[in-house]
C-alpha cells in the first residue's frame, strides 16, 4: 500500500513539473512573439529610438510671406532623451494595445486617392459639435472638386449606458467614430491621441496628409486644400503647427494649478530636473505627414505615458523620432470669433486655416462666412 502511494506522489510530481514546465514554455512563447512584432514594426519604418544634435530642422515658410517663419534651429536636449530608459518597470498608453469600442476599419478604403484624413479629438458628450462639422467644414459636397477628405471622431468610452447607446446609433448612422477601451477624461487625452496613431498605422497609410483638432474648431477646408496641401503632399516628416519654443512652455509645479505636474510624472519622461519643457505643438490645429505617424506609433512603445498630451504626442514623441522639419501656423489661426468674420468678410487675402470657437451657434456662423468669402475666390483645378 505504502509503495502504491509513494509511486501515486512520484507520478503527482511529474505531473506538476510539467504543467509548470508547460507554462513557463507558453509564457516565453508570448513575450518572443511580442518582441518580434515591435521588432517587425520598428524596423519596417526605421525607427531611432533616440535622436541627436540635428533631429530637429530649421523652421521654414508655411506656404507664402503670409505664413510665419520661425527660427533658428531647434536642437535635441540629449539629456532628455537619455533619460527616458532608465525605468525598470515602465508604463506606457494603454492604447498601445486596448481594443477599439467601435471601428470601422473601412473608413479610407471607401474611397481611392485620400487627400487627407482629418482626426477630431471630441468629447463623447458632444453630439451637436460633431453635427456641426458633418455639416459644415468636413462636407464633402463642398468641396469635392478640391480633394478627398475623410474624418474621423476620436474619443474614450462613458459610464453611463444611455449616452453610449446613443453613440453607438451616432456611429451606425456616420461611421466615422473611433472609441477606444478608456475612459474619457482630461488626463487621458494622451490615450486618445495614441489611439489616432494606431489606427492611421493600421487602415489609413494611404492618405497624403494628417490633420489633428479639437472639436471647437472651424477649418478653412478650402484654404486647406487649395493653399497648404498642394504644398505639402509630396514632402515627407515635417510638422505644421504653433511650437512652443525652449522658454515659451514653463513647467508648472504649483499643486492649485490645472496643469501641476507631480515629480514622479516628470521623472518618468526624464524632466524631473527641468525648468521648462522641449519644443512641443499646440494641439488644437497640428498637420502631419502621414510617413511620420507609423514612426511616432512606434516610439510610444518606449516612451513613458504622460498625460500632458501636447507635450507627450507633439513634443516628446517626434524629439525623438528625430528628423522632423517643424512649420509655423501661428498667423494662421485665430480663437477671436470677431477677427475670423472680419477676415472672412474682407475684400483682401485671408490666410486663416482654422478658428477656435468654443459657441456651437458662432461655429455655424464661422463657416457660413468662410462659405461667402471662397465664393468670390476663383477655385482652381481638382488637387491629384
């Protein structure tokens, strides 16, 4: 009896070795083929994971003397981007890998040759703003001749049922939502720009241009495709928007302030030590080509999660990435409803490409004056 059990106990042990052996198997199976597919990615768009002294180019002219030239040349804080390894347990966007809540993977395959695809970072409570751009600046009936256009609303997931169901009918009727799997609060807005990255990455490579923006924004759908898309279609790396200069952007440490940032937070992107933050976009209106965006999806798998998304997703990421040609909007837009009408009702050239409107009523105005003034305008041929 006692040798019956003791070869029961041998045979109980062998057992667990190898469900133990097993799944350690298993688990090392998974990690090799995640490292394979980040390696796959990298290499695929030749990704440096750090830059040096000449990453960031001389600022040039937008389009014409209109558009402001910034200068000199910006440089890498290489002490920055050495910083940012030294983690031993790093946290990084969860959109990196969180699944979408609704999709439509289709979006840019319904129709050939996209000019540009435009992401409109929204709030999911927002429901008149998104009509208003489906009506106005994003219609495609408008502008046709022009260009093909695509938008896409970006935004995180809500906690109350009704709310999503009513997205989820706002999404069968359009198809043009992108929800992903966090919540959408003010903190995670670098999850939902993440977000934007991964999927051009995945569906939408084939547009000549990006443009991100808020969901207050009015465009100049027409100055955009006339003036600045023929311009910049063929070039490759290069960023339009307005820069935050070394000095311009101080990082705030006072705790009553909306964008105090913790020590813990800054030590994680290597700026514990720093004063001010690298050159970093405004995110309100920022135009990217499309080659940059895979480069940028990439680097964020070794880039620390910060939640100051401008500084993160317009900052951090292409000082990085490197390479970047930067371009001044900064004469461009304009957050004054009273300057946009006068711009767009006078008898000269206006150059303004968008207007920050935070007035659902004064957007529909906005547009209806860009409306008048481009019909006086001679329109040139269809963009190819």
């Amino acid at each position: 009896m006692s040798l019956c059990i003791a070869v029961m106990r041998r045979r109980m042990n062998s057992l667990r070795f190898l469900i133990f052996t097993f799944g350690a198997c298993f688990v090392c199976i998974i990690m090799v083929f995640q490292y394979v597919q980040f390696i796959r990615v990298t290499t695929r768009f030749q990704l440096p994971i750090t830059c040096n002294e000449s990453s960031l180019n001389t600022y040039q002219v937008l389009v014409s003397s209109s558009f402001e030239t910034v200068s000199p040349k910006l440089k890498t804080n290489k002490e920055t981007t050495d910083d940012i390894s030294d983690f031993s347990e790093p946290i990084f966007p969860i959109m990196l890998w969180n699944k979408y809540i609704l999709n439509n993977p289709d979006l840019c395959n319904m129709a050939a040759n996209i000019s540009i695809l435009i992401l409109v970072k929204t709030d999911p409570l927002n429901f008149e703003r998104r009509k208003i751009i489906r009506d106005t600046w994003s219609n495609y009936t408008y502008f046709q001749h022009l260009g093909i256009i695509r938008t896409l609303f970006l935004m995180g997931k809500v906690q109350k049922a009704e709310v999503q169901q009513n997205i989820s009918r706002e999404f069968d009727e359009h198809l043009d939502i992108l929800q992903g799997d966090f919540m959408d609060t003010y903190r995670n807005l670098t999850n939902k720009g993440v977000m934007g990255l991964r999927w051009i990455t995945e569906n939408c490579m084939q547009a000549k241009m990006v443009v991100e923006v808020d969901d207050d924004i009015i465009l100049d759908t027409y100055n955009l495709l006339q003036i600045v898309y023929p311009k910049y279609q063929t070039k490759i790396r290069y960023i339009l928007c307005n820069i935050f200069m070394d000095g311009n952007a101080p990082i705030v440490r006072d705790v009553k302030h909306k964008w105090y940032v913790k020590d813990s937070e800054l030590k994680s992107i290597g700026l514990l030590d720093k004063k001010i933050y690298p050159p970093y976009c405004s995110g309100f209106t920022v135009i990217l080509a499309t080659d940059l965006i895979p480069a940028m999806f990439g680097i964020a798998h070794v880039t620390q999660f910060f939640w100051v998304d401008d500084v993160y997703m317009y900052g951090l990421l292409p000082m990085k990435a490197g390479r970047i040609d930067y371009y001044s909007l900064s004469s461009n837009y304009t957050f004054n409803y009273q300057d946009a009408m006068k711009c767009f009702s006078s008898t000269s050239t206006c150059n303004i490409l968008s207007v920050a409107e935070s007035k659902t009523h004064e957007m529909r105005s906005v547009w209806t004056s860009i409306e008048s003034y481009h019909s006086k305008q001679q329109i040139p041929q269809k963009v190819k």
